[in-house]
C-alpha cells in the first residue's frame, strides 16, 4: 500500500479586481500653472514622451477631450489629464509663435492646437517610494536605510488581533527577515501617494496604525492568514503561513488506496506497472532487434 506526501502551495489574490482601465495612473508628464484664469504647462519633465509632437512649456491648455477648461480648477484640470496607463487624451491648446510682419518686424502671437497624447508617465516615477494597486493590495518600492527595497502589504494575527504589516524583500529578490515597523504618518504619506496615483484612499484611510479596524480590511486580513488552515489540521496537515509571500503551505500524507477494494488495488498497480513498463519500451526501444 502506498502513500503520497502532498504539499499544496497557495498564493492568495483578494478578492475586489479592478480593472486596468479604471485606474487613473498615468499622466503627460507635465507640470501645470494656472495664471490669470488660464492653465499653463509650466514645464514638462525630463523623460516624459513630450517632443516635438508634444506640450512644450508655455503652451495654454483650452481644452480636454471636448470640455472646456475655463471654469476648472487647477485640481480639475490635473484629474482629467490622468487616466489608465496607454489610454489616450485629445488636448486643444494655445502656443505663442514668433513670425515677421510685412515690414520684417519680429512679433508673437498665439495659435490654436489640437493633438491626441497617450498617457504613459507613471504618476510617482519620480518619487522615492511608489506605490502598485492589485485589488486592494498595494506593492511598494523605496528606498530606507540604504536599501532598495520592495515591499508588500501583508496580515498577521497576533493574540486577538490581526495587524497590517510591510515586508519587504531587495530589489534582486532576496527576502529579508524582519517587519519594517514604520510609524502611523508613514501609512498617512503612502494613502496620500495612493490617492495622487489612483484617484482612491487605502482601505486603511480611517485607521493607518498597525491594528487592522476597518471591516472590509479585516475581511483581507482574515482571509489571507486563516484560508484553509481548518482543512488542512482537519486531515492531520501541517500548517504554515508565509507573511513574507503572502502564501499558505498545508503539507499532509494521503493514502490513495485506502478506500479501495483488493480487485481495485490489483487493477491499479498492474495499469500502473504496465505504464512504467511501456514507457521503458519506448526510451529504448532503439536497442530491441
């Protein structure tokens, strides 16, 4: 009779999927100003896909995608110029050119322009820590005390509660060993990156200390570290939770015979043996006459 050591390795997903193209993580790459009711690019950054074909400083946005821009706040303005990382946004503006009159004199004046840009410059490149949705998980990456580190939110329960934890591994995939025990204004300043980014709070808004408090949180954090944990001490498995991966790890011996009857159990290792049999007749069959 034999048994079979099984280990089933589970990563868990939560459970809210949003969708790629609801979240607002990208921009133009510029920087806007507003100056006597008009919204002006102030600058565009430094490796954004602005060109020749793109905003240049100066120029004076008008208009976004068919809404006019001059009742809209600055904020107004910023949101409707970010969308979905590849989608795209038409921009009718005003660009002061430089031309000759009759007399050969220099002088400016302003001409309209209409281009359609894609939104390709991630939010937070050039912050120190960025910020990655995945349902209602968020990944990190930042730099703290000298290291390159990326890092992921994860639940561990302790006694009675279940708290919210950032672990954290280098950037080349070693993982390291410890918590990160970061103050509650750390989880304050990663919200704010979360809501410039995705136009949404972390479900911790309400509560940024460790102890997990808001109820759809909780519904994460229970899941994630209590998941078939029942199951697996119910077939006498041994149980693990990884808080570094976020995976779980039940590791049982089955009996696949036990149930069987002796005709069954016959049938079994001779279709079985038969099958080891013939595949040693096909790796050799080369040296049969």
């Amino acid at each position: 009779m034999k048994k079979f050591y099984i280990s089933l390795f589970i990563c868990l997903s939560t459970a809210l999927i949003v969708k790629a193209n609801d979240i607002p993580n990208a921009g133009l790459g510029i920087i806007l100003q507003k100056i006597n009711n008009q919204i002006l690019v102030k600058k565009v950054i430094q490796n954004s896909d602005m060109g020749i074909n793109g905003l240049w400083g100066g120029d004076v946005i008008t208009e976004i995608d068919g809404i006019s821009t001059e009742n809209l706040s600055l904020e107004e303005v910023k949101s409707k110029l970010k969308g979905a990382k590849g989608s795209k946004v038409t921009i009718k503006f005003l660009r002061e050119e430089e031309y000759e009159n009759f007399w050969g004199k220099k002088k400016t004046q302003f001409v309209p322009y209409q281009i359609t840009l894609t939104r390709n410059y991630e939010i937070d490149s050039d912050f120190p820590v960025r910020v990655f949705k995945n349902g209602n998980q968020y990944n990190i990456k930042m730099n703290y005390q000298n290291q390159k580190l990326n890092c992921k939110t994860v639940y561990r329960k302790i006694k009675n509660q279940y708290n919210r934890e950032l672990r954290c591994s280098d950037w080349n995939g070693q993982h390291l060993e410890n918590t990160l025990n970061l103050p509650t204004e750390f989880w304050i300043n990663l919200d704010n990156l979360i809501f410039t980014k995705y136009n949404e709070y972390a479900l911790w808004h309400d509560s940024p200390a460790s102890i997990v408090k808001n109820k759809n949180e909780l519904i994460i954090a229970k899941t994630s570290t209590e998941i078939g944990k029942k199951a697996c001490l119910e077939k006498g498995g041994k149980y693990s939770y990884d808080v570094v991966t976020g995976c779980t790890n039940c590791s049982y011996t089955l009996d696949w015979t036990k149930d069987m009857t002796k005709k069954e159990k016959e049938d079994y290792f001779r279709a079985k043996d038969f099958e080891e049999e013939y595949k040693n007749y096909l790796r050799h069959k080369w040296q049969y006459p």
